[in-house]
C-alpha cells in the first residue's frame, strides 16, 4: 500500500515571534510526505533545482519517502518562500515567493506513483491537479487541498478537479470564498453536492471538522501553549488524515475510520507546529503519536447523563 | 435546588438577514433564566420599567421562574438595545443602547435569591457582580460573563469579580484580551491562576471549550444551516450549564459531570439561534433537548484504533 502526493518541494525562510530559519526543508508535499510516512509508504512528486542537497533529500530517505518522482533540474532553483508571522499565528504573511522551476513544474508520474491507491493533489495550479488526476485512474481514494488565490483566478479549473476527486482539504474561509455562503454547514453542503464524497474543513486554532452527506465529525486543535511554527500543519494534517487511511489495507472506508483519520491528522498537525519546519517530527515517535490520539480521546469525551436531566 | 441569575431583563430591536423583531424580550438573564429553566427551579434579579407587561411576566410564567426579585420601576423605562448582524452572524452590531432604569441597577436579593445553591452573575458592571456575589456568600457554585467594554474600562473591578468566582464564561476574543495574550491555552491559563476553578470560552461558530487545572474539554457548536438570531447563544449557553449542574443535586461536581454540562449549554445555544429572541424556547421539549444532546455525541466520537498503526 502507498500513498503518493504531488505539490511544492521547497525552501521556506520564515520569521515567527519564536525566532526565525533561513532556507529551510519546507513545501506542501514536503510536509504531507513526512505526515503520512508515520503510517505507509509515501511517493512524492514534485521539482526541485540543483541547490536541493543532499541533506534535503535526506530527509525524505531518513522518513523512507519514495523520491523517484522528485524530479531535479540541472541549473535550476527551488521554490523558495519567505514568510512571517505576528502574534496572530492563524495569518501567514507572505514576503517573497520565488517559484524558480516549480513555475514550469509538469508533473509526469512514474508507473509507481500511478499505482498507489491513494493520491493526495496538494496546493498547485488546479488544472495540474487535474492532469495528475487523469494520470491516476485507478486510485481508491483522491484528495486535493487548494488556496484563496486559486479560487479567485481558477475557479472553474479549480471546480473540474473538486468534481474530479473523493476528499476536499480546504480552511473553512476558503469553502466560504469558494461558496460564497458565510454559513459553514451550508457552504459545506454545496461543495460536497460537486461530488466529492468528504469535506475536511480546517479551522485553525479550532481544529477540523469533517462533513461528509451522512455525518459530521469535529475535532478541536490541541491546546499548544507554543506555537513556534504553523506552516505546514495543514499538509501535515492531510498526510496523518491519508496515511492512517492507506495504513488500514481496506477496500472501503467507513464512518469511523474517516473519523480516526481525522484525529491522526490533527495530531500531526499538532506537532509539526512545535518546532520549525519538519524538525519535530524528524524526532518524532510512534509511542508520541499515540499518546496525543488518547489525549484527544480525552479532550472530546463525554458521558450520557445517567438519568432523565430536563423537566 | 434553584440557581439564581443576575443580570439584564431588556427589549431588544434586531435586525438579521432573516428578518427583524421591534421590542422583543430579552436580556441577559432572561435569556440564562429561560435555558436553565428547563432543568430546574430558576430566580431572576433584575430591573424592568414600567412598559414591561403582563406578556413579558408571562414568559417567565409560563417557564416556572421566579420573578420576586424582578423590580419594576413605576414610571421608569426598561433597558432597550437595537443592534444589527450582518452575513457574518459572529458579529452584533449596536445602534442604539437605551439603558433606561437598568443604569441605576442595584440589586438587593431577596433571602430566597440568595440562598441558591448556584449563583451567575450575568453581563453588567463587574462592582454590581462583586456586589451581589458578597451577597451569596453561601453559594456552593458562581460563575459570571463580561465583555470587551468592561475589560477595558472596568479592568480592576472585574479582575476583583473574577476572583470571587467560580467559574468564568468569556468568548475567546475576550479571554486574549483581558490577557493579553494571543495563544488561548496560555490565555487561559493565565485566567484560571486569578482562582476560579472553571473557565469557559466560547468560541462562536466554532463551539466551547472548557478549560480546569487538570483538564481541557472541547465540544464543536452545532453545524445549523440556518442562524436566524445570535443574540443570547451565550447566555443560553451558561443557563444550560449552570442549570443542568444544579438539577444533578451534588454537593461535589466533578470533571464528567462539568462536560455534560458543557454540552447541555450547547444545546440550548443551538437552539435559541434558530429563532429571534426566545421564542424557539418557547415551545422546546424535553424530547427534543436530548436527541440533540446525542446529536453532539455523534458529531464528536471517535473510537481508538484497532491495532498499532505508525511505524
């Protein structure tokens, strides 16, 4: 079993008000693979320059991330995105984006990429989700993330690949943008009427809910006292959400592993933003991993009342 | 058992984008009274004019609540606030505050006002709340609201009030505010070593969270299509809680029974929206109060995994 993800493969320079890294491992495909390779095989396509080293690509083979689609350009330059947070850890502020040989990025999936059961389309050009959509016909399950700038100047491309695929990965801002609905169960109603089987709505600092035609399933963010880093978090998210699905070896998914899924993606997401990048989760564990998925269990339950309570 | 409200008994004007009520009952405490009604003996203290009649009592009335220690004021006028929502429902717009005979509150309890076993001290000036919890000084349980104008203007009086209490019930934007701090666990936290034992933050659409010393709890708000009237989600959210707490009859609450609570404040909330004012409260049902009680277990379980599934 194997999840393959296509998206950025970059650096990102960022300053946050817990300090600050200059070019390092960071990218939406980047964070999802690390996610997901805490629960099966992970394939990564994407395009990186020649300044893309050894200690990056490292970092995928230390994780046992497949990088024969991590395709290299000679001469080229990675993607590169500088980024700063305020106090308001939900806003990222953009400060350059260099897209470098992610701007010709092509993606052509190898015989292998095309064979895994799942495929995960991260954050690029709609129309290319698409393309690698069609590449990967026999894929049990597909998903796709998107942005705000996608939705204002692609959004029939945008809307083609949503109809294209079984899970939509997107913040709750960006479904009411796309919607043009302010009310979230509404707005999730009518994405889902596109096709898609599930909608994963990120809520930051709130956590995630899941919308699906026949439920709806909330979990809330873990109480971090420290937030050192949010980028990546809702890849990471969406790579513990695939992984744990892939790990499970079934040819259909019901309700609860949906749900278990959606845990074991806010527990991801809740580590990476520990530290910068990927450096929490290079040292992360899987006795940590379980910890936090009984933590949540602990965060949400509660008891039936054990009598008639109104009168 | 009773619990006793102080706070707010007004006519409120709206105007949301379902339509608009002119001088309809509302309040605070009446709001609280109402919600907390439907699972035990309810007192409301307050102050109305001389234009509120006979159908305002019978509100009251018709829930069972005990309306000796609501003071009508002979010639006076009652409280009367006009606000606006827009698309964004998170959001009261105010036009028009009268405050009318509710400028000079000063409320005295009654001996029987006084000998609840829980007391909530609804939104007004924090030296009233001060005021009427040294009144109570019996109370097994306490609990007050506030708001932004207060935390600014009235910063010392409510860190005073704050102390006295319980158990604090803030939204979220309000909890970073008077803190100063933007991270909510941390935010909380600070909070919580003034002394009360409970905090609550709501967190609008997103739901509640409950914080303590030794637990976090969240519970998502219910995912309703249709808002047609935010006012008074909060204080029906605290009337569930603290009135459900009192129907349990225990002189020790402990974590399970606070969570249950949370979730019966929820409930309520969710309902009072789907109409303007009161008046989906008006003609609730026991019945109906539970199937959603286990509408917010569906929306929020998670089973644990069956087998060990990183690696």
């Amino acid at each position: 079993m194997s999840v393959t993800v296509v998206g950025s493969v970059a650096f990102d320079s960022l300053e946050t008000p817990f300090g600050s890294r200059e070019r390092i491992l960071g990218g939406a495909a980047t964070h999802f693979s690390v996610a997901a390779s805490f629960f099966t095989d992970v394939r990564v396509v994407g395009v990186v320059g020649e300044d893309f080293g050894d200690d990056e690509f490292a970092v995928f083979r230390s994780r046992g991330i497949d990088t024969t689609d991590l395709q290299q350009v000679p001469g080229g330059r990675s993607f590169h995105w500088t980024g700063r947070y305020e106090d308001d850890m939900n806003v990222a502020h953009t400060v350059d984006t260099q897209l470098n040989v992610f701007a010709d990025f092509d993606p052509q999936l190898s015989e292998s990429a095309r064979s895994s059961r799942i495929v995960f389309l991260a954050n690029i050009l709609p129309a290319l989700q698409l393309q690698v959509r069609e590449q990967c016909s026999d894929a049990m399950l597909t998903g796709l993330d998107s942005m705000n700038f996608w939705i204002e100047s692609e959004r029939d491309a945008l809307t083609a690949a949503i109809r294209a695929v079984d899970c939509v990965v997107l913040n709750d801002a960006e479904v009411r943008m796309y919607t043009g609905e302010p009310n979230m169960a509404k707005a999730a109603r009518q994405l889902l009427a596109l096709g898609p089987r599930v909608l994963l709505m990120k809520q930051g600092v709130y956590g995630a809910c899941m919308v699906t035609a026949e439920s709806f399933f909330s979990v809330p963010a873990y109480p971090l006292e420290t937030v050192v880093d949010p980028t990546g978090a809702g890849d990471s998210f969406a790579g513990g959400f695939f992984g744990y699905l892939d790990s499970l070896e079934k040819s259909e998914l019901d309700d609860q592993d949906l749900r278990q899924a959606v845990v074991y993606g806010s527990v991801m997401a809740s580590f990476v933003v520990e530290e910068f990048g990927n450096e929490r989760l290079q040292r992360l564990t899987e006795d940590e991993i379980h910890e936090r998925f009984d933590e949540f269990r602990e965060m949400t339950v509660f008891e039936p009342p054990v009598r008639a309570t109104t009168r």
